[in-house]
C-alpha cells in the first residue's frame, strides 16, 4: 500500500466535542500528577502500577472518543467529497494504533 502524506487539516469541532475531549485530558492530567506524587512520596509500587493501569485505560477511552468523531466527520465528510486518500489516510492510522 502507498503511504499517504498527511495534509496539514484542521478539524472544526462543536463546544460539546471539545468540552468532553477535553474533561478527559483534564482527568487524565490529574491522574498523572497523581503518580508524581505518588513516586515522590515513595509510594508501594503495585499502587502505583495500578494507578498507571487506570491512566492507560482512560487514555484509550479517549482515544476511542476520538476516534469515533474522526470517523463520523472528517472520514465521512472527505468521502462524501470524493477524497479518496481519506481511506488510505485512516487505515495508515489504525495501523499505527493497534501495533
């Protein structure tokens, strides 16, 4: 498969899609200065490694967030305009995500 170059896009996105994405970062932020203080404090490490556990999985609900506004706006959006290096674009990525 021939690899796409990304053109550089922007993604419009509603108050409601910015405000959720963004709460989750906020949260995920929160999480993370958690285990500083948690390594600082010379926390157990088997806390700590559950606390990281909670940080990944909230990272991956993020990304799943993501993704399906990707796919239910710039994906279909480029579709319907005949941009076919919207597939090749998306399947390039999931690629990346699932190594």
């Amino acid at each position: 498969m021939k690899k796409i170059e990304y053109i550089h896009k922007h993604k419009m996105r509603t108050e409601e899609e910015k405000k959720k994405l963004t709460t989750r970062l906020k949260k995920i932020e929160g999480q993370v200065r958690g285990v500083i203080k948690m390594v600082e404090n010379n926390e157990y490490c088997p806390k700590i490694l559950m606390q990281v556990t909670a940080i990944n999985n909230a990272l991956n609900s993020f990304n799943k967030e993501l993704l399906v506004c990707h796919i239910k706006n710039c994906v279909k959006v480029d579709i319907q305009n005949g941009d076919e290096r919207a597939v090749i674009e998306f399947t390039e990525m999931i690629n990346k995500l699932m190594r």
